[in-house]
C-alpha cells in the first residue's frame, strides 16, 4: 500500500527536508517585500516554496525553467516541496529576474547556516582565490568594432523613425499623436503599449548604445601587455641594425686597413679581411636585423589589433575569453574563494580574461561574508601568480591579515620545486616573496589547490560554463545561486555523514 502522506514516501535523509529545513532559516523579508499587501491582484506564488524549489532541483543538476516547471510535477521531492503548486517555467524565470538582487544577498546567509552546523569552523585557516571562464548566451559572432557599432546605430536609429512613423500614422486618428512625442515628463520616451515593433526597435537601439560607449571606455585603457611587447620589439630591432652598422663599418676600416698595410709593401699577420657584403658575421648580423624587425612588425600589428577593441552588441557587460579547452567564448571570468572542502566564501565575475585586477574585490568579498555569516577569524587569503600585481599590493598594504599571493611559478610557491634559476622577482613584489619563503606560509599556501580548484571541477562537472542569461547582473545572480546550492550539497554531505535525521515538517 502506498502511504496517503507524501511526506511518508521520503526518507528522513532525504534533499528535500535538508532544503525545507534551511530556507525555514533564512531572512526572506526582502523577496516579500516586493509584492503588494493590500490582496489586490493575483497572490504570487510563496518566495519560500520557490526558492526552495529551485535549491532543491538544483542540488540534482537541474537550473533549467523548464525542467523545474515539470519537476514541479514529476518528481515527489519538488511536488512535496511546492505543496501540490505547478508554476509555470515563466514564473520561475520572473521569479529568479526579478529577486536578483536578494537572490544574491543570500549567500552570506547560507553561508551562516553552514557555520551554525559546524560545517564551516573558526579554526578554518585558508580561504584560497582563483578564477575560470564562464560563456554567456551572447554569441562570438556579435561582437563589433566601434566603426561597425556606428553604422549599426544609424541603421538602428532609421528602423526606430520608421516605426514611430507608422505609429504615429496609426494614432493620429485615436488623437494619440501628442502623447507620441512626450511622456508625463516631457522626455522622448517611448509611450506605454507602443507596440512590439517599437518597443523591440527601442531595446535593440539602446543595446548598441550601451556597446558603443562601453567599446570607447575599453579603448581608451590601453592594452599594458601588447604596449611592454612593442616597447621590446623596437628596442631589440634598434639594438640589431645598430649592430649591423658596427659591424659592416668595423669591416670597412679593417679592410682599408689591409688594403694600405699591403699597398706599402708590407705584411699582413692574421686572415686576410674581406668586403661586408661577404663577411659571415656581417651576413648573421643581418638576419638577426630582419628577424627583429619582422617581429617588430608582428608587435605593431598586434598594437593595432588591440587598439581595433571588440564589443558584443547583445552582452556589452561580456568580453571574448580564451577557453580553458582551447578556443574562444563570449562571457565572463568567474571567481570563486573557497575554504575547506570546497565551501564557497564569495563568488564574483571578472570583466578580463587575465585575473590581475581581481584580487582586491575578491578578498574584500570573502571578508563580508565571513563578518555576515558569523565567522570570527578571517582565514588567510591565497592566490597564484596569476593575480600578482603592483596595484593588487599597493591596495592590501596597509592590512594587518595575512595575504599569500604566488609571485612565481605555482610549484616554486608551493615548495615543490626549487626556486634556483627563476626570474629574479620584481622589486614591488619582494615583500610578499619573502612573505612566501616563510615556511609556515609555504604551508599554508600549499592548501589553495586543493581548496578552490576541486570546486570548478564539481560545478562545471554537473552544470558546465555556460550560463543562459546576459549580462553582468543576470550572470552574477546565477552563479551566486548555484554557489549557494554547492554550498547547500556540502551541508548535505555533512548531515548524512554525522547521520543527523531532519523531521518532516507537521
């Protein structure tokens, strides 16, 4: 016989009372804030339910609208967790647009839930800081120059006159053509209920806008890496033709040299000189000339090429990232700083495939969550050399917690390789070397692989890199949620290890 309570089919252990038995702890306020409470309208469907909903499909891989709508149906877990309710994938795709903000503001808070369960500890001592790309739903094939971005602007701007034309044609008899122009405000806005057309006209205007100007923020910050390339290049070149030079004139006089000593009668002592054009060495120091500047050329191209910045006109927020297999996508760089067994302590996205410029932000991250969450000792932040910069130090000096940032080679770092015959490290990073050679350091730096690494390697395991959502305050919401949900599957893991059984709610 199957039991008539739902509740019965599910064992004590089960994700869906880990789920319900941490959102009944979390703050909520702010997801119900939102909505009206004088009972006009249709009541929406609880935040609570649908949040937990969607932890709990998440903690089985599953962040599609579509597939929680039907889990909603078909699995005894989500049905028991949504009471019987079927929202609609719509609902849970306004719901998540919607409560991005308070979406995101609950990671601290679960976060607490961890800590209040032992999961997280104060004696944790290293929260390790790295960074993975992330694609977006904007595709390659939209990214622009600022010329292209022009144009398609203009074309742009046409197609909008020429949809607010046919509007306004077809207003005019309605005596809608006063409100064509100006809204309430006096401003040129497109009036409510203007149609479809116009509507998708106006959006599509606005994106290029918004690229157009972020590709003119981009281009005025120049590309520090091609700029010390070309830099070197030049002076390479310069240093080769000034050789041939030396070259061909001490290969000149030495020959005039020869030519009067033997036209006076006398005796040469050594080999006998010949022209530059047929010196061996004259002739090397030549091809070393050609070889710099033809490298010179390939750094000026490569300067033109970086001046020549690239937008998407439907993610502008999103830049093209070397891909971790191989290739190119169109997204983020996703950073995470994770502690003991691969618990999350802040998530956040990087604008830039290169992670200098992350560090500060993150560890300021990682900070607020420990303060948030109840952590009393800030554990010791780790990072590789990838996040080494004059900047990054600059900004961390005057802190009195310990910051390991790798300023070599990760096993030189890690101790597992001998630093002899390295590049010497440059003179701003001397501090956090000799921070580094420590011993105990050493040790505790040796914990960032094993902390932050795995944690990528599990998300994108069960999830992948790409996220179906388009600019950077979708994509942040999303990866904070599925944060959330890592860290909810790491309670999980805890509770059944200890054996601890949840009660069904009465």
């Amino acid at each position: 016989m199957i039991a008539e309570d739902m509740r019965a089919w599910l064992p004590a252990q089960h994700a869906a009372w880990l789920v319900l038995a941490a959102v009944r702890r979390l703050d909520l306020s702010r997801f119900h804030a939102v909505y009206r409470a004088d009972g006009k309208g249709q009541a929406p469907y609880d935040p609570g339910m649908m949040l937990a909903v969607i932890y709990y499909c998440g903690l089985k891989d599953v962040m599609s609208t579509r597939k929680l709508r039907d889990a909603c149906t078909d699995d005894v877990g989500a049905r028991l967790i949504a009471g019987g309710a079927r929202p609609s994938n719509k609902a849970f795709a306004e719901f998540k647009r919607r409560h991005r903000d308070a979406i995101r503001e609950l990671f601290a808070p679960v976060a607490g839930v961890l800590k209040a369960e032992g999961v997280i500890s104060d004696d944790d001592e290293v929260a390790a800081i790295d960074g993975s790309p992330v694609s977006t739903a904007a595709a390659l094939s939209s990214n622009m120059t600022a010329a292209q971005l022009d144009a398609e602007i203009a074309a742009a701007e046409q197609a909008l006159a020429a949809e607010l034309e046919a509007w306004a044609a077809a207003s005019a008899a309605d005596g809608a053509q006063d409100a064509l122009w100006q809204d309430e405000d006096g401003s040129g806005a497109v009036p409510p209920g203007s149609g479809r057309k116009l509507a998708a006209a106006h959006r599509r205007l606005a994106r290029l806008e918004a690229a157009r100007q972020r590709a003119g923020e981009r281009a005025a910050v120049p590309d520090a890496k091609a700029q010390a390339r070309l830099a070197k290049a030049r002076d390479k070149a310069a240093a080769a033709g000034a050789r041939v030079a030396a070259l061909e004139a001490d290969a000149d006089a030495k020959l005039a040299r020869y030519q009067a000593r033997t036209g006076a009668g006398k005796k040469w002592a050594g080999k006998k000189p010949v022209p530059a054009d047929v010196s061996a060495r004259v002739a090397n120091a030549r091809r070393n000339a050609a070889t710099a500047r033809q490298r010179l050329a390939a750094a000026e191209a490569a300067c033109a090429g970086a001046a020549a910045v690239r937008v998407s006109a439907t993610d502008p927020d999103s830049r093209i990232l070397p891909a971790k297999n191989g290739g190119w996508v169109q997204g983020f760089n996703f950073q995470a700083s994770a502690g003991r067994s691969q618990v999350l302590l802040a998530t956040g996205i990087h604008d830039n495939p290169a992670d200098v410029g992350a560090l500060v932000a993150m560890i300021h991250a990682t900070d607020a969550t420990c303060d948030d969450a109840g952590i009393a000792r800030k554990p010791v932040k780790t990072a590789d050399t990838g996040y080494a910069c004059e900047a990054s130090f600059t900004a961390l000096a005057g802190r009195t917690d310990l910051i390991l940032v790798a300023v070599s080679k990760e096993a030189v770092a890690a101790g597992r390789r001998d630093p002899a015959g390295t590049r010497p490290v440059p003179g701003p990073w001397q501090d956090m070397a000799a921070r580094l050679g420590e011993p105990e350091n050493k040790q505790l730096y040796k914990k960032r692989g094993q902390y932050v690494e795995p944690f990528f390697a599990q998300t994108f395991q069960r999830n992948g890199r790409r996220i179906p959502y388009r600019g950077t305050d979708a994509v942040s919401a999303e990866l904070s949620l599925r944060g959330q949900i890592h860290n909810l599957a790491k309670l999980f893991t805890h509770w059944n290890r200890i054996g601890r059984l949840i009660p069904a709610p009465a």
